[in-house]
C-alpha cells in the first residue's frame, strides 16, 4: 500500500494570505497535481495538520473545491 501525506495547506480566502504573505492555493493545487501524476499513484493521501487557516466556513469550502 502506497501512502502519501500532505500537511499544513493552511488554505485560505482570497485577499487573506497565510501569515499575510502566502497564497497558498496555487502551491496546494500543485501539489495535488503532483500527486496525480505519479506513477503508481497512492492508494491513500493523508491530509493533516491545519488544513484551513482561519477555520472559516468559506475556507473549508475552498478546500473542498480543491480536494475534489
């Protein structure tokens, strides 16, 4: 079995930047691009640590969006 972690994608609104600085949805979407294409392919990809940066509902929607 072929397990693959991600941690701490800290994904946030638009205009909130993690730590005021980090965009972090292009480097979460590279990310998982980059899990996609390998060869084989995990059976499971643990997502842990802070997924969301605020918490905030619209946060986690993104995250949802981004997973999918």
């Amino acid at each position: 079995m072929l397990i693959a972690q991600i941690s701490d994608l800290h994904v946030h609104v638009a205009g909130d930047n993690a730590y005021g600085i980090v965009d972090t949805k292009p480097l979460v979407e590279r990310a998982i691009a980059h899990l996609n294409r390998l060869r084989p392919r995990p059976d499971v990809v643990v997502a842990t640590g802070d997924l969301v940066h605020r918490g905030q509902v619209a946060e986690y929607e993104i995250l949802r969006s981004l997973l999918l």
